[in-house]
C-alpha cells in the first residue's frame, strides 16, 4: 500500500474517510497504526468521524484503544457495548487497565461483566476494583512474579524459562515468603550476573520500602519520581504483597495531575473534550461563568460605594485597572507557585510560613519598583502630584495583599477540602480586584473628600 511520503498514517486515514475509502482506512487502522495512535486519532476528529473510526477497528484492538482513550471519549463507547463485548475487549488488558474501564460502568453492569469471566482473572480484577482508583491499589496491577528466599538462583532462573514471557515493565522479581508477606526484590541484572548457587536471601535487596496500598497515586508518582523506579511492589496494611504499580501507569498519574492544573485554571474539567457537542460544552461552562459574573458584580459594587469620588475626580476610573491587574498577576504567580508546590509535596504547614514571609518581601519589593513607576507615569499623563501618590501607596498594598492571598487561599482551601487549582483562581481575582479598588479608592476619597 502505497501513500505520498509527505503525509502521516493518520492524514492517509482521514483522507480515505473523506474519499469514501472505509477499506484504505480499516487496512491503516488495523495493520500500520498502534492502538495508541488510534486512539490519538479518534480523540483529534469530531463526533461522527469517531464513531466511524471506532466501527473500523478490530474488536481484538479495541480493548488497547480504549484504555488510551479520554474517560469520556470511553464512556461514550461503552455505553453502546453489551457484557459479552466488554468482556472481550478487556480480555486481554491488565488488571488495572480494565478496573479503569469497569469503574465507569454502572455497578449491576460490572458485576454482570465480572460474572463472566472465569475464577481467576474475577479474582484479580476484584482485588483491584477493591480499591479506590485514586490510591496505590487502584494503580495495580496483579500480573507479578514472586520467588521465595530460600532458593538458589539457578533455581530462579529455570523457574522463569517455565514462563512464555515476563510481564511487562518486569525490573525486579518480588521475594516473599510462604504466605506472600513481602520480603524484598531481586532485580533481574543481579539475578544474571549472580553465581548460580547463590541463594535468592543473599542478593535480594531488602532496603526497598513497598508501597501501601491505601497510599494516594500523587504520593505514588512522588516516590517513583525521588527513588528513578521502573515498578514498586505493593502490599496491604499486613504487608501481605497485592501487586506491583509500573512506570506506565504513574506517568498516566502525572499527565493527569498536569491537565487537571491547567484546566482547572479555566474551571474546566481535564476529561473535557475539544470535540464535544455544543449543548454540552455550553452547559457545562455558563456555571463557571455564572460563578464569575457574581465574582464580577462584587467589585463594581466596591466601585459603585466611591462613585462620588469618581465624579470629581474622573482620573480615578481611568486609573483603578491598573492597580486591580497588577494585583491579580502577582497574586496568581504566588498562587501557582504554592499549588505546584503542594502538588509536588515541597509545601507543608513546616515550611508555609517562612514561604508566606518571603512572599510578601517579594510583594513590597515589587510593590515599591512598580508603584514608583506608575506614579511617574500618571504624574505625566495628569499632573497631579496626589494623584500620582495615592496610585503608589495603593499598587504597594494590592501587591502585598497579593501576596497573602496567594499564599494563603490554597493552604486554607486545601484543609477544607476543595482543590486549590479549580478555586483559587476566581477567589484570588475577587480578593485582588476587591482589595485594589477599596484601597485606590478609599485613598482617594480621604484625600478628595
């Protein structure tokens, strides 16, 4: 099958779709491209020609497609599939790949689903269904090889030739004892380069710490991150072993944690998709926009108290942006830096209030540079020297406050519960507006009378 050297696998498949070509496109679809360029494919095109894309895969590569697909992207086409297809598609999944897929369905649906399967694979999936998706043992995955500590590593090794493969992203091979509590991990470069009558007990290493499996998953990508793991065994509040997470699972843990930062920056969900039906991204957004409108109606009614002030001194309205927006933008530096802080665990109640002091230094310095310069600016443009010092003192105090909200709104959100990327933002910029309206304008109005 020839294609023009300029083009990629996806651009073939997309032009076939639009000539009429469903042949050209299920022969790319199933033969050159990989699941998870399938999926790419599939979340890049609007609804219909996804549901085209979708009917043209192989039912024995859905299965890989789909866990590479967004939640709701998943959602959508699994609400079109019976028990029988479900079971099929995941067959050939890991454990927490199809516990992810499972957790979307309605619970009479995934027990219809687990009823299907047979014995064993019902009991590895319901051991990680067990657990929230969002811990350790949602993470997963059952597919392990363990050895014990008595044997020898010739032994091990004709043990291993007894298995057509090894799982994948296999480092290490875990070493328990008689009743699967964890003992250490035998990492397969020491196994090969070990004498063969070398016990297991002699080379393992015990200085590796397993995971619980009630450990939330950012605390699991922070320890994967700080250790450089491949895969870290994990084990239950007796220390019996359960699983093992791998690499791939947690980089899906830190993309996910970086797409929630930044859509929740515009009050978006990081599952929304780009190629949603208007009605349904509409709805969605006009709460958030709600929110903001009465966040909006706030600081004009701070405004409206000093409209006398305004009236006589008409340079007051030209002026007050300046000092709410610089506010807004030193507040969220501070706010960003603290989320990112507490998202990577750098930010604790040890250290936030040597932070929170150094914020506010960073506020008043900034503060003095930036209000020494707006106030030449507006001495120029009015000629009116009070002028120009009531919009210094007051850049001064927006920026300090600035700095106290930014630091201190995701501390105090985060112990109540709420997520600091999704409401700090539109708190912040209430507060800075707010706050630098009342001080620009309360100044004026001692001043102006």
């Amino acid at each position: 099958m020839s294609k023009p050297l300029d083009l990629t696998p996806q651009q073939i498949v997309n032009r076939a779709l639009k000539s009429g070509d469903q042949q050209q496109a299920h022969n790319l679809l199933n033969l050159i491209l990989a699941p998870v360029d399938t999926a790419h494919l599939i979340e890049s095109s609007p609804p219909v020609q996804r549901q085209t894309l979708w009917d043209l895969t192989e039912p024995e590569s859905k299965g890989e497609v789909l866990q590479h697909l967004s939640e709701e992207i998943q959602s959508d086409f699994l609400r079109q599939m019976n028990t029988i297809e479900l079971v099929a598609i995941t067959k050939f999944l890991d454990d927490d790949d199809q516990a992810d897929i499972l957790q979307q369905l309605p619970g009479t649906v995934v027990q219809e689903v687990l009823e299907a399967m047979n014995a064993q694979d019902r009991e590895r999936l319901e051991q990680v269904l067990f657990y929230p998706d969002d811990c350790a043992g949602g993470l997963m995955t059952t597919d392990t090889i363990t050895i014990r500590s008595d044997v020898n590593i010739d032994t091990t090794l004709r043990y291993l030739r007894l298995h057509a493969e090894l799982p994948a992203m296999t480092d290490s091979l875990i070493v328990v004892d008689r009743n699967d509590l964890y003992l250490g991990q035998l990492a397969l470069i020491k196994l090969l380069t070990s004498h063969p009558q070398v016990s297991v007990a002699t080379v393992m290493d015990t200085r590796i710490v397993p995971i619980p499996a009630i450990m939330p998953d950012h605390e699991v990508a922070q320890q994967f991150e700080r250790l450089d793991l491949v895969s870290a065994p994990v084990v239950d509040d007796q220390g019996k072993l359960l699983g093992r997470i791998t690499i791939d699972d947690v980089v899906d843990v830190i993309r996910e944690a970086a797409d929630h930062s930044l859509m929740s920056l515009a009050g978006l969900d990081e599952e929304d998709d780009a190629f949603a039906p208007v009605l349904k991204t509409a709805r969605r957004r006009a709460l958030w926009l709600g929110i903001n409108l009465m966040t909006a109606f706030l600081a004009s009614s701070v405004i409206g108290l000093f409209e006398a002030t305004i009236e006589k001194v008409v340079a007051l309205a030209v002026l007050m942006p300046i000092v709410a927006s610089m506010g807004g933008i030193a507040g969220s530096q501070t706010l960003t830096l603290m989320i990112r802080g507490m998202a990577t665990g750098h930010i604790s109640s040890q250290n936030s209030r040597w932070l929170l002091n150094r914020e506010l230094i960073v506020g008043g310095l900034n503060g003095l540079l930036w209000a020494a310069v707006v106030a030449l600016a507006a001495g120029l443009w009015f000629g009116d020297p009070l002028l120009s010092a009531l919009i210094a003192a007051a850049m001064v105090i927006n920026l300090c406050l600035a700095a106290l909200a930014g630091t201190l709104l995701p501390l105090l959100l985060k112990a109540r519960g709420i997520d600091p990327a999704l409401a700090g933002g539109v708190i912040l910029t209430t507060v800075t507006d707010v706050m630098g309206f009342m001080s620009f304008l309360g100044l004026a109005t001692l001043c102006y009378g």
